[in-house]
C-alpha cells in the first residue's frame, strides 16, 4: 500500500562554507592592532624614531578604522559583502608588502592606514552575510555563530603580541607587516570560493544609480578625526578640536537630512533608539576594559613592581575567564540578562581595585582579573546580539561599522584618562583614581540596563483576574 504521507520539505540552513571566509576576515583587524605592540621599540630604533614618532603607527590605524568601519560597512550595504571583503583583505595584502619593504617611518605609517582601512570590511561583512542568511533560510541564525564570531576576535586578540614576539624574534619587525600576505591570500582565496555573489537584476529592471553622499562622509570623517585627536592627548590649548568635532558634527547631521540618499539616514538612526542605546554601552563597555588592559600593566609594573613578563602572566586571567565565558554561554541569545550581569560585575571590579595597592598580594589580583574577564564575554556577546537583533538587513553593513567605531572611541577615551591618572607616575592614587572613572562608566552602564528592565516590566500587560 503506497505511503499517504507528504514529503518532508529540505530545511534551509546556514552554509557552513561561510563560517571560515568570514572569521578569518574579521580577525585581521584585531591581529594587526595586536601584534604591532611587540614591534614599536624595533622600530624606533630601526629609523631612529622617539616613541612619540612610532605612536602614530598605532594613531593611524585607529583614525583609519573609526572613519573607515561605517564607510566601509555603508558599501557593503550598497555592493554585498564579497565585494568589499575581496577588495578589502587584497587591500591588506598590498599594505603588508609596503610595510615589510618600507624605506622610512613615513612610508610605514601609510602603510598602517591602508592595513586599517582594508581590515575595516571583515566584520560588517560577516554581520551582514549572517543577516542575509538568515532571511533567505527563514531561520534565526544560530546564536553559536555569533559567539564564534566574538570568540574569534577575543582569541586573536590575546595571541597576537606572543605571534608578533615570534614573528620579530624569527626574522625581525618586517614579518609582522609580512605575514599579513598570506593571511590575505587566504581570505581571497576562501572568499572568492566560497562567499555568495550579489543577484543579478531582472532583465528590464530599473538601472539603480547610486549616488554617493562625499559631503555627507567627509563631514562624519572630520567630526570622528577630531575628537580622537582630542581624546589622544585633551588639554585646555586643544579644545578648538572639540570645536571642531560640533561643527562638523552638526554640518552632518543637517547634510544627512537633507540628502537624497545619505550616507547615514539619521532620521532611521534616531529613530531606532534601542540600537543608539547599544552603541552608548559599547562605548563604557570598551572605556571600562580598555583601562584594565592597557590602564593597569602600567601600575602593575610601577606601583606594584612586577616585571613585564609577570605583568602578562597577571593579565592572562581576563582572557581566559573571558573565553571560556564565550564558550560556555555561546548558544544563549539573551541580551539583557547577560548586560545586567556583565555590568554589575564590571562595577564590581572596579570597586574592588580602590582596595588594592603596593602590597596587596599577587593572588588576590588574579582574583580581580579574573572577574574582569567574565563581563568581556557577557557583554561582548549581548551588544553583538543586539545589534543583530536591532539592525535590519539593509542597514546591517553600516551599523557594523559604527558599532566597531564607538569600540575605538571608548579605546582613546580610556587612554585620555589613564593620561589624566598617571600624570607624574603610575603610582597607586592614579590607579585608584583610574579605577573610580571606570566604576563611573560601568555604573553608567548598569543603570541604562536597570532602567530598561523597569520600563519593560511596566509595560506587560496585568494578567486578567481568573474567574470563580
């Protein structure tokens, strides 16, 4: 007797062919801020440059990717993301071979502008490969990969000084631009393999013509440039770039509404406020762990007196604890749960450092660092969450994009005010007074959390009384 039953349609699934095009993309940012740390002092003295001259090759790539993230991610918007991926990491090739050739310091700086520039495409556009997938299959995309995608970054992140260490102990500070070569051959080659091409259009459709908003993103990129100048070293004589970053800012925002087709559609913008408020925590969420990475060694050397290498051994906690509460949380989508927690405990920390100083035993900092750890994976994985959940696939590139540039700024932010803290040394009053800005910022961020579970609570509905 023939089977009545109806056939089981396919389920359409992520395709798992993305997934290494796409990690090995977005970490290429990461790996180059990392690595460059171990090679600035070679540098120096390879051209004779003071340690105020080689900074720049940290300044460049950091204006590089905070103008360039939402430029970048508004093309993926507008091109698809296998375009711009393959420009981008071929752009990063190109770089490192300037790099590892470079006749002068000059020529290296240039070099980390385009590096910064090319890696800006890896993560809008994987965020916005993740999105498109997920509309073509129906399917919420699995929270797993997004984690993977954080826990990618974080990984990077924590191995790319001792890759860097290996790569200029092995054949000098020119590897370090080197290696992106063959990282970069790779992503050309897994990406032009693997990463879906843009839909041709129907035959008889309307020719699209795009039409760029230059005005639009030059006002954005002189407001962005600014501010980070400002913020890298703030002080009274310095404040016309404050003036600055408001005219430009507000030069943006009357160009974008009167745009046809802007580079940033502020009114869309405003009006998605729970995506403006993810953008706000990803700043005091960078300020608070951007002081405990780069804020803290300097005190740990000076104020407590451990060396370099115990300094790093004292450091290790945050990232393990961070990537193991990476892994362990990973297929969990909840986003204010994680944030409450992530930022209670952030506060909590830094509260616990206003009791630490010269003599407060080495294990009982471990115990501190561990702690910060956790809340960099809670929250990492909340905000990445939200701003999926938040932005809608058209605008997924650029959003992207703006959220890796509130990252940067909360970076300078906490580094105007390890500055501010350790004026005459790293002693232990600049620790604490560091630490309390931090707890400022966390608390910040622990109220925006409080205060949203209220207004939710507030808003279901009462249950109807049951009848007798």
């Amino acid at each position: 007797m023939p089977s009545t039953t109806a056939p089981v349609a396919p389920v359409a699934v992520f395709p798992r062919r993305l997934v290494a095009p796409m990690m090995l993309g977005s970490v290429l940012n990461p790996l180059n801020t990392s690595m460059l740390a171990v090679a600035l002092v070679p540098i120096g003295v390879a051209f004779g440059a003071p340690p105020s001259q080689t900074a720049w090759l940290v300044t460049a790539l950091y204006l590089a990717c905070a103008v360039g993230q939402p430029v970048t991610g508004r093309l993926v918007d507008a091109f698809g993301p296998r375009r711009l991926y393959l420009i981008g990491t071929a752009l990063v090739g190109v770089a490192g071979l300037l790099g590892a050739l470079a006749p002068t310091l000059g020529v290296l700086v240039g070099a980390r502008v385009l590096i910064g520039l090319g890696t800006c495409a890896g993560y809008p556009a994987a965020m916005s490969l993740i999105k498109r997938e997920s509309e073509r299959t129906g399917r919420a995309s699995p929270a797993s990969l997004l984690a993977a995608l954080s826990f990618a970054n974080q990984v990077i992140a924590v191995v790319g000084p001792t890759l860097g260490g290996f790569l200029v102990d092995l054949g000098g500070w020119r590897t370090v631009f080197t290696v992106n070569v063959p990282f970069a051959a790779a992503c050309l080659t897994l990406g032009g393999l693997y990463l879906p091409k843009e839909p041709r259009p129907e035959p008889g459709a309307p020719k699209v013509v795009r039409r760029w908003d230059i005005a639009g993103i030059a006002l954005f990129a002189g407001s962005i440039v600014a501010l980070m100048l400002f913020l890298m070293a703030p002080s009274v004589g310095r404040l016309w770039l404050v003036a600055v970053t408001l005219a430009a800012g507000a030069g943006f925002v009357l160009r974008e509404l009167r745009a046809p087709d802007p580079f940033l559609d502020v009114r869309v913008l405003g009006q998605n406020r729970p995506l403006l408020l993810t953008y706000a925590r990803q700043l005091l969420a960078g300020v608070v762990m951007y002081s405990v990475i780069y804020g803290l060694p300097q005190w740990f050397e000076h104020g407590r007196g451990l060396t370099p290498a115990n300094t790093g051994m004292v450091l290790l906690p945050v990232f393990v604890t961070a990537m193991v509460g990476t892994y362990v949380t990973r297929k969990q989508r909840g986003v204010l749960g994680r944030l409450l927690l992530g930022s209670a405990m952030q506060l909590a920390a830094c509260l616990a450092l206003l009791a630490v100083g010269g003599t407060t035993p080495v294990v009982a900092i471990l115990v501190i660092m561990a702690v910060f750890g956790l809340p960099q994976a809670l929250n990492g994985l909340a905000l990445q969450n939200a701003l999926y959940d938040q932005a809608t696939p058209e605008q997924m590139g650029a959003a992207s994009g703006l959220f890796r540039t509130f990252a940067y700024v909360g970076a300078l932010t906490s580094s105007a005010a390890t500055a501010a803290a350790y004026q005459h040394a790293a002693d232990t009053p600049g620790m604490h007074a560091l630490a309390l800005f931090a707890a400022g910022c966390a608390g910040l961020m622990l109220a925006t959390v409080v205060a949203e579970l209220v207004v939710r609570s507030r808003r279901r509905p009462t249950p109807a009384p049951s009848a007798p």
